[in-house]
C-alpha cells in the first residue's frame, strides 16, 4: 500500500514539476489516454528488447513514465489479476501489446486499458471454478 502512495506521489510530483500549462501538455502529464501512453511505452520496449541502444533524453523520459504508470496501475490491480511474481517488463510488454492490438481503445482512459490488459493476460482464478 505505501509503494501504491508513494508511486502515486512521485507521480503528481513530476506531473506538476514539468508543466507548463494546463494546455495540451496536461493531457500528457496525467495520461489522460492510451494515445499518449503508447508513445511512452514504445521506447520502453525497444530497451527490452535492445539494452545497449542510446536513447533520446525524451525517450529516457518516456521509458520512465511506462514503467511507472504500468507499475503503479498494477499495483491497484492485484486484486483483479494475477500479477504477483510477473516482472515489471513483461508488464509493459503485455501493455503495449494490448494498446497496439486494440486502437479503437486508444482514446479511452490509460489506467482502464492498463487494468483491463493486465486483468485479460493474467486472470485471477475464482474459487469454485
């Protein structure tokens, strides 16, 4: 529960550091959609898959804010997916996945298409099944 508060803080923080208005960049800075967060996720996978690669500071950046935002989203999901013991990069890359095999969800919210990509690739048993 504190790694979700914490997340979530450091989140808003750096949400807040880097805006300049609440324009068009407040949409990024809070991911307001899945748009935005498969930009950010795209570079995350590429250093998956090609660690020695240099990345951009704005890809450094992106690859950041994937990670994050799918961590702490999965943190809140635990209770919905099976998720314990699976490694942060496979998370991103169920994520990505997801949001690149389903665009016509893309507009809606990033933390639902988070939730329910996690929630398909790892579904909780239920007792009495």
């Amino acid at each position: 529960m504190k790694r979700v508060g914490l997340g979530f803080l450091l989140l808003l923080v750096f949400s807040f550091a880097n805006a300049n208005s609440f324009g068009d960049d407040w949409a990024w800075e809070f991911g307001v959609d899945g748009n935005q967060l498969i930009a950010a996720c795209t570079p995350a996978v590429q250093m998956l898959d090609e660690p020695s690669r240099k990345f951009t500071q704005q890809e450094s950046y992106n690859i950041g804010y994937c990670h994050g935002f799918v961590s702490g989203t999965a943190d809140s999901t635990q209770n919905d997916a099976n998720i314990m013991g699976i490694p942060r990069g496979q998370l991103v890359r169920v994520v990505q996945k997801y949001l690149v095999d389903h665009p016509e969800k893309l507009s809606l919210s990033s933390s639902f298409l988070v939730r329910e990509a996690l929630i398909k690739a790892f579904p909780k048993e239920r007792k009495g099944k």
